[in-house]
C-alpha cells in the first residue's frame, strides 16, 4: 500500500521528539518508499516559510532548510497536479485537491482533515487517531 502524506502530517512529523506518538508508530512502521508528497504540500510549507520569514528571519531559515532536505528526500516521490486530478477535484478545497491527486494515483492518504476530504471518496489514514 502507498501513501501520499497531507501537510499536517509532515509538519508533525518535523517536531521529532514531541511528534504525536500515533503519527511517530505509523510513520517507523512504513516503507519510506511508499510514502509521497503533493506539490502542494510543498507549496503550504513554502509559504508557511514566507509567512515566518515576516517576523522570525531565523525560524523562517531553519524551515527553508528542512524543506530543501524534504524536496530532496522526496525528489521522486512529489506528484504533480495534472489536468486528469483537477477534473477529479471539481471545485473542492485544497485538500480535496490533495485527495484527488491521492484518488488519481491509487493513494491513501495520511491526513488528520478526515472530515475536510470523506466527500472524495478517498482511502484515508489518521495516524493521530491511531492506538
């Protein structure tokens, strides 16, 4: 089974540490080589880097560097948005762009917005509901 990874699970995923235990289970029991990104994934994180950048130059750094280090682990591994997933989305928020390209490429995605993707019909995985 493959998973395309929501961005609130990577941010999580970031905190090490103090990574929600459920998230941190899943995430060591997985194959990394079944896990992928969504372009825009990338992009929230970037302008998540832009936002900081207004009033933590220093913490806006330090995350523009972990991306740098996640674009490269993921290099093959960030599907794009095609014309064939935007005519799965059909108008629906961005994660529901998110989930199309997971229905579009037979993904189940890893999210904790269940609620903000159950009309896609996509498979869903909440690793911060996990026991």
């Amino acid at each position: 089974m493959a998973f395309l990874l929501d961005t609130n699970v990577v941010s999580e995923l970031r905190k090490r540490d103090h990574c929600d235990a459920g998230v941190r289970r899943w995430f060591s029991a997985v194959d990394d080589e079944e896990l992928f990104l969504s372009v825009l994934v990338v992009e929230e994180i970037r302008r998540g880097v832009e936002l900081i950048r207004r009033r933590d130059v220093r913490g806006a750094r330090s995350l523009e560097r972990w991306l740098r280090g996640l674009e490269r682990l993921y290099e093959h591994r960030i599907l794009p948005v095609t014309i064939e997933i935007c005519r799965l989305w059909g108008g629906l928020s961005i994660d529901g762009l998110i989930a199309a390209t997971a229905l579009h490429h037979g993904l189940t995605l890893v999210t904790r917005n269940v609620a903000d993707v159950e009309r896609s019909g996509v498979e869903v995985l909440n690793p911060f509901a996990a026991a």
